[in-house]
C-alpha cells in the first residue's frame, strides 16, 4: 500500500472559476462551490478513467446507490456520488468539505468528517473492491500548522479495514493531490453473492499548533474550481 501527493494539480474538467475562489475560504467560495457541483454531473458522467487493477470490467451498467450520508463535512445535500461510463470508478462530490484552525475559528471547525453507505450494484458474476483513491483539495497552512486526511473503507459484516492517512505541514498554500494504492492481492473485495454495503469514512483535521495567533489555516475537500475532489477506482473480480 502507498500514496502519493502532488501539488497544485487535482481532477481537472472544463470551465473552472477563477483560482481566486479558492483564496477567499472559508467564506465566499462556499457559494461558488454549491453551484458548480451541481452543474458538473452531466460532464462527469460522459467520462472514462483508466483503472489501477482490473482483471474483468463487467460491460453490464454499475451503479451506486447512496443508503445514508452523515458528518459535519458532507450534510445534507452537500454529497453527491457518479459512477464513470465505463465501470472502472466513481466520484464522491462534495460542496462544502472544509476544516479549520486559528483566528476566529470555532473548535467545531477544527475536524470535519463524512461517513458514506453505499450500496455498488454489480452484475451478476462480479466482484469488486477499492484499488486505488484520489483525494484532492486546497490547502492555507500558516508556518507551525498541521493537517490531516483520512479515509477509510470497509465492508458491512467484515472486519478488514482499508485505511489511508496524509499529513500535511505549513507553510502550505496550493492544490493538493493524494493517490492511494493498494496492491492486488492486499485489496478486500466483497463477498460473491451477497449485497453488503461499501462504508467510506474520510476526515480533514487542521491543528494551529505553533502559527501566529492571527493567522487561519484550512483544508477543503470539495468541487470547486472544475474539479472532482474524489476519484475511487474498482477492482474487479469474476465470481
């Protein structure tokens, strides 16, 4: 398993607002960002993306249904999930991701998180797990703050759990990227034959630690700027 962060690159698609919006969180670029997520669904559907493993694509259409939303980082409304046209991943939109620390910000802001049910319809004959994730987002940390961002996955009834974790240190004033990968035969997939739920459990934590007392530091995972924070790629397995 490993991961790999790239900075000031994210899942780019057409039309982006101007960067500033990003400068101005976690105020007005909240607005911007509700907007834009709802207008990007169409392009994401007609989009393709290149699995990290695949040992047999099921040409039958998958999709998602999302069972429960719940955090403070993806409230209703706020989350939205797309499956690719050719099977091999889906997006997790978010509209209003961010977390906080520093002036004027309550400890409530400090973590966000967001627990995701959702129910992968996979053709008869197929199995799939996660193979790979891309996280991205925009970062502001003072010099003397730190970030964190996590995700988790597991499946309903099974104790195997994928965790994935990034910590961030400021100075820090860019787009984020994070790739994680799980290498084939360490993947869980879900068991042949019956219908249990993909649990996906992500956070952002911001930490002041030793920044300047008037200075605020961020981090946003969320649709904004024409981009798609959060690409998941499937495994898949015949039965």
């Amino acid at each position: 398993m490993d991961h790999t962060i790239r900075r000031g690159s994210a899942l780019t698609f057409p039309t982006p607002p101007p960067r500033h919006a990003e400068k101005e969180a976690p105020g007005k670029a909240n607005s911007m960002r509700k907007a834009t997520a709802a207008a990007a669904l169409a392009v994401l559907f007609s989009l393709s993306s290149t699995p990290a493993h695949a040992d047999t694509i099921p040409a039958e259409r998958v999709t998602v249904d999302v069972v429960t939303v719940n955090g403070s980082g993806c409230k209703q409304g706020t989350a939205q999930v797309v499956v690719s046209a050719d099977n091999t991943s889906f997006w997790v939109i978010y509209s209003d991701y961010l977390a906080q620390a520093g002036k004027g910000s309550p400890t409530t802001e400090i973590r966000k998180n967001c627990q995701l049910t959702l129910q992968i319809n996979s053709p008869q004959g197929f199995t799939y797990g996660i193979a790979e994730a891309t996280y991205a987002g925009y970062g502001h940390l003072a010099r003397g703050a730190t970030g964190t961002q996590a995700v988790s996955y597991y499946f309903q009834g099974q104790s195997e759990t994928t965790t994935w974790k990034h910590n961030f240190t400021g100075p820090f004033d860019d787009n984020w990227s994070i790739s994680h990968r799980t290498e084939f035969d360490q993947i869980v997939h879900a068991p042949c034959g019956e219908k249990k739920y993909l649990n996906v459990n992500s956070s952002l934590r911001v930490d002041k630690g030793t920044s300047d007392a008037n200075s605020t530091s961020f981090l946003t995972m969320d649709y904004t700027r024409g981009e798609a924070r959060t690409l998941h790629h499937f495994s898949w397995k015949r039965c």
